[in-house]
C-alpha cells in the first residue's frame, strides 16, 4: 500500500501540541482520547502510514504525569458489544487494555462505568472488577441528557455520579470503542474537581473527523461508515464558523454538547475557554497527510469494506438496514461502488466459473489470486494456499500438502468430531502445511510466506465460517464477504 501519511511527523506535532495545552491549565487536565488509545487500526487504514500504536507511543513520553481511567458503558456490558476489529467484547477489552497499559508503563487508575441504570451485567462486572483489586466507579444516566444543562449541572445530575479519584495532573479518559461516555466523564469529573475548589481543565483529542480538510473528504466520510451504528454525522463546526468565520469540521455529537460544555466552565471559570468544540481539540493528523490521493483511496476502500459489514449484519441479524442505507448514501458520495475493490469483481467471477463458493485475494504487489471450492478444500483454504504458493515462486499444480495428508484429518473430523464438512477450514490447513514443512521444502517455504500476507485484500463469494474470519483476522488481512450463505439450512 502506497504511504499516504507521515507517522513521525505526527508524533512530534502531537505530543509538543499536547504540552501546550497542559499548560493552559494549572492543577489537572482531563484529555478524553476518542476512537482508540490502542490498537486504532481504522486510523492505519485509512491513512496509510499510521502505526497502530502511534496514540500510545505519544502518551508514553507523558508517563510521568498521567494516568489512565479507562471507560465502559453500561449499555455496552448488557447487550455484550464486540469490537469489530478483535472480535472480543467491550468488558473483556477493558482488561486487555489495562494489561497492555501497564505493560507499557501506564499508569492505569481505575474503571468507570457510565450510563448505569441497574443493568445486571454491569452489576456483575463491577464486582469482578473490584475481586480483582480494580478501582471502578459508576457514572449514572441522566435525564434529559444533554439538553436539560440546568438538572445535568447540578447535584441531582453529575453531582450523583462517583468521583473518580485521581492522582496525577494528567488524566486520560479512554475506552474500547465509541459511544462509551468519555465526554460525559470528563465533564462529570470538572464538576467534582470545581466542587472541590479544583482548577481542573479538559481537552479533547479525536482522531476522526479530521478538522482540516473538507467535510466529504473521503477520510472523514470513512469515519462515518465506522461509526454507521452510532449515526454519527460529520458537520460544518457552526460555533468556530460564528466566532472565527472559518470553516472546520466536528461532528454531531461534540456539537451537541458543546452548550453543556460551555455552561460547565462558565459555572467554573465565569467564562468558557473554548469557542467551539474544534476548539477543544488538539488533533494534527490532517497536518501529517503527505499524499492525499493513497489516503483518499484508502478511504473508498474501506468505505467498501465497511458496507459489506453491515450487510453482511444484516444477513445474520447483527445489524440494522438503517445501517446499511448510510453506508450506500455514504459510497455515492464518495462516488464509488463495489466494482471498485478488485477482489470483489475476482472473487464473484471465479464462483461464477466454478458454480460453487470462491475467493480472491489481492496481493501487495497488485496480483490477484483465486481460490475455489474442491472436495479436499474449502475456498478460504484454497486461496490461502494459492496465495503461499505464488509468494514462494511454486508451481500452482504442486502439492505442498499432500492429499494422503489431508483425508486422515477428514476422517477425524467427521468420524470422531462429528463435522458434517470434510472440507478443511484456514486454521487446519495451516496446521497441515506446518506438519507438512518438517519434512518438505517447498511446504517450508510457503509457510515462511505468512508474513506477507499482512494487510492483502480477501473476498468470498460466501459469508465465512467463524473460524475462517479469525484466521484471516489473525494473519492481518482484510477480508469482506457477500451477504450469502453458503447452506441454506434453518438449523
């Protein structure tokens, strides 16, 4: 993938940016990262060059002075929300979190739980929390949340939330994913901290939109087909247009509470010290884009991908149609349609052929790769090892595994495991082809490929096992599907 954007320049602005507004404070700032503190793969999709990592790694040079309260909504923990991208549960990503927080030398200073009304699965996880020595708080729904500022700035409103004790000047307020109520967190904590004759601030640093290029930038409308379930909507910021008569770009959400932000720090300051939710911000990425086409692409690209997620939902009941209608509205303004993710086009025309379930895979160099479905394989499994093959320089017509092989694997799935599929899924190939490389050369040499996969493109022609998906997820490929079953089966 053509880099599109400049990480190193990124954290040198954003951590010196960082610093300058901790100085605008003098006794605590309380940052609310949006999106994902780590492991923001969106952000390294759409701009190529983006680490994962790069929000964390800028932290870490503020260790010192911060510490980290990590958030989760109630809501969340109740209906068993999943990260799309880990596929792991919003309450179990907390701990993974907080483990990789402290691995890095984060402080990490306790849980919160928002948006509590006696959900169950809240209760629950609250006292596995504490059992395992975890400070957690509870941040309450409110009503007429956030248009009622006078019972919402009031001991009726924050004033029943917990106060979050905290020890370091620096607090960062993260969480597995959006919509988990950092926003309301932070302004919960200034009414506290005001309460207790603390001079405490906030800022906010949100990766997407991106406040500095056009509003239908194709960057900015990816980040919408991401949060399509939210029914986020990137807007013209009207309170920086009204004060500043420029134009930048926020989205609803921000814009929406932006009054009740202003009505806190009038309480607390007699006057607000932002005049716009841009204001608030102190995001550089737009400033480290150094080639706006691969970032454009990038972003159609996952536009695409992210429209075959939602049907893909609707086939399984996961998502809503609602969804689904965003996302269409979202490609025809960014002018793109399915056609343009190459695998797509490849893969549909390979089951055509066949008359059964395929699958393409686009290499780094450009290449596209097929795989079918055969009574040894099924389709993930044969791209997977086409794919080896044709990055280790073997024949296509060479088994690297051996049919003998394979049929005693068959044999104990459906024999003794009770599988209805002989067919071998990703994960039992490989497992084969690792078998196979003790004694083979060129089973060896295509398993050394693996690495070389990360990043590919991967489309089926049919929605994919459970366990295909992780071993595609594993292996860092990015793979869509058609909203297809392959067995029309009620059970």
């Amino acid at each position: 993938m053509k880099i599109g954007f400049d990480n190193e320049k990124y954290l040198s602005m954003q951590s010196e940016h960082i610093r300058e507004r901790i100085n605008q404070f003098d006794n605590k700032l309380y940052l609310e990262f949006g999106g994902k503190l780590f492991d923001d793969y969106h952000a390294s999709r759409v701009l190529p060059g983006f680490a994962p990592d790069s929000k964390l790694r800028m932290l870490m040079q503020l260790a010192d002075h911060a510490e980290i309260v990590i958030v989760i909504s109630a809501g969340d923990i109740e209906k068993n929300k999943v990260r799309g991208d880990l596929g792991i549960t919003y309450d179990a990503d907390v701990l993974r979190l907080r483990e990789v927080f402290q691995e890095r030398g984060l402080y990490v200073g306790s849980v919160a739980i928002t948006q509590f009304s006696g959900q169950p699965a809240a209760i629950n996880f609250k006292k596995k929390l504490e059992k395992l020595g975890i400070k957690v708080y509870i941040l309450y729904s409110i009503d007429g949340y956030p248009s009622n500022i006078p019972l919402i700035v009031s001991d009726e409103g924050y004033g029943k939330n917990d106060y979050i004790e905290t020890t370091r000047p620096l607090v960062v307020i993260t969480a597995p994913g959006p919509g988990s109520g950092k926003m309301a967190t932070c302004l919960s904590q200034l009414y506290h901290e005001h309460k207790r004759g603390v001079h405490a601030g906030y800022a906010k640093f949100e990766t997407f939109p991106i406040w500095n290029i056009p509003l239908k930038h194709p960057v900015n409308l990816a980040y919408e087909a991401a949060t399509a379930d939210l029914n986020d909507v990137n807007m013209i910021d009207p309170f920086h247009l009204e004060a500043y008569g420029e134009t930048t770009v926020n989205y609803n959400r921000d814009v929406e509470i932006f009054p009740v932000l202003r009505a806190i720090f009038d309480r607390i300051f007699g006057k607000c010290p932002y005049q716009s939710p841009t204001d608030m911000g102190v995001n550089m990425a737009g400033n480290c884009i150094i080639d706006d086409e691969a970032c454009c692409e990038a972003s159609r690209q996952e536009i695409i991908r992210r429209y075959y997620q939602a049907v893909d939902g609707l086939a399984d009941e996961t998502k809503t149609q609602d969804e689904v209608f965003k996302i269409e509205l979202l490609m025809k303004q960014a002018n793109i349609s399915l056609e343009d993710r190459k695998v797509t086009v490849a893969a549909k025309k390979r089951a055509e052929e066949t008359g059964a379930p395929a699958a393409a895979v686009e290499l780094d160099d450009g290449r596209i790769i097929t795989g079918k479905t055969s009574d040894l394989l099924g389709a993930a499994s044969a791209l997977l090892l086409n794919a080896l093959k044709d990055l280790a320089g073997l024949p296509h017509n060479l088994h690297v595994i051996s049919p003998a092989s394979i049929e005693p694997i068959q044999k104990l799935k459906t024999s003794y495991l009770g599988s209805k599929n002989p067919r071998l899924h990703t994960d039992e190939i490989l497992i084969a082809l690792s078998s196979s490389a003790a004694t083979s050369d060129a089973a060896r040499l295509a398993l050394e490929q693996l690495p070389k996969l990360k990043g590919c493109q991967v489309h089926s022609s049919v929605m994919l096992s459970s366990t295909d998906k992780k071993t595609f997820q594993k292996l860092k490929m990015q793979v869509t599907c058609e909203p297809v079953f392959e067995h029309k089966k009620l059970y």
